[in-house]
C-alpha cells in the first residue's frame, strides 16, 4: 500500500481519537443517529456491505445487531482508530474486514457490495475527494446496488446554522461549506447515481444531520 494522503482525523486531532466514542455519547443523540442509519441500510440476508469510514466501528456494532446474517467491509484511512476498531470487534465477536487504504483507489473489486453506507465523513474530505470518493463507491456497488450517507447538511433553521459554525470551527470551512449548503446530493449524482432523496434529518447540538439515500 503507498502512503496515505493527508487526512483530518475524527475529530480534528490525532490526540483526540482515543476520546472519540465517549465524546460523541455526550455531545450527539448517539443512539437515535445510528439506528436511523441502519434503518435506511435495511441489512438482508447475505448481503455484502461496506462501510466507508468505520472509524471505531460503532456503525458496524449496530448493523451487525440488527442482522448478523450478512457479510461486512470496512474502510477507512487512519490506522488509530482502526486499532481502536480492531480491539472492539474482537471483544464483540464481530467478524468483519476493516481494511486501510491511502486515499484514493478502492482495493476491491468493481461491482463488490450490495450497499455501501457512511457516517459523518463525508465533511472532513474537500469537494474533489468528494467527488472521487462517491466515484469509487459507485464503482464497487452491484448494479442496483445502495449507498446511504449520514452527515451534516442544510440546516432546518437559522439557530441549527448558528450551531454548525462550531463543527466548521473544528473541521475546517473548506470540507464542510459544501455540506451545509447543501450540496453532497447533487455531487452523488454528479458522480453517477440515480434516485438520489434526503431520507430524513435529526437536529443535533452541533446542527442538522440529514440522511441520503441512492442507488447505481
């Protein structure tokens, strides 16, 4: 593998990420944001899912308990909180691929996965990682196959937009602007899907999280 890209850790610092699950449970509606991510998801049967940007593999701690009949990916760029997510899974019994990659190519196949799901990563990449991400997720689903994206997006109200400045205070303006205006939607199809719909909001401490849903 070549040597990652730079990249924003989870929480702006690397020194941070050790404290990232337990700051999370304090400032967001934890338990609310992630079942309704693993509602839109809907896991079947002997589905092939990713999860593009584990982190700590919270996500795939509650798709997993929703249905463990399924086969799961992970992929994410910084080794420590695939450490973090390694250790977890093995305490929870969860067997599941967290995989590393520098940034830029996949290392799966075309047409791998059945869907493709993510969670507040999507604003710590800037609009050309953006774009080239969704590429490559749209390049590894099945034909027909789903992405679901939770993330920051327009907020519902001028307070949630005051709320917000502190998340682009932390994670920077550049990545964040174009989630807040609104913007990933259009970039999902720009990149190649089709029935792209905001599947629903939760307002947060922080502000709006809106959740998307599209297929190949």
């Amino acid at each position: 593998m070549s040597k990652a890209q730079n990249f924003t850790p989870a929480l702006g610092h690397n020194w941070l990420t050790q404290f990232y699950d337990r700051i999370v449970s304090v400032t967001m509606p934890e338990t609310a944001f992630r079942e309704k991510l693993v509602d839109e998801l809907d896991p079947r049967d002997q589905e092939t899912l990713l999860e593009f940007g584990y982190g700590t593999a919270q996500n795939i701690s509650f798709v997993y308990q929703r249905n463990h009949h399924i086969t799961l990916h992970g992929l994410d760029i910084d080794p420590a909180v695939r450490a973090i997510a390694v250790k977890k899974m093995e305490e929870q019994g969860i067997r599941v691929q967290l995989d590393l990659y520098e940034g830029k190519t996949f290392p799966y196949a075309d047409q791998s996965f059945d869907k493709v799901f993510s969670a507040l990563v999507f604003h710590h990449l800037d609009r050309e990682s953006k774009i080239a991400c969704l590429k490559e997720i749209h390049r590894t689903l099945k034909p027909g196959g789903q992405l679901i994206i939770g993330d920051w997006g327009k907020p519902t109200s001028i307070g949630m937009r005051i709320l917000f400045y502190i998340v682009q205070f932390i994670d920077g303006f550049r990545t964040t602007t174009d989630n807040v205006n609104g913007l990933l939607p259009a970039f999902m199809r720009q990149a190649g899907f089709k029935n792209v719909t905001e599947r629903g909001v939760i307002n947060t401490m922080y502000g709006t999280c809106c959740y998307y849903r599209a297929n190949k």
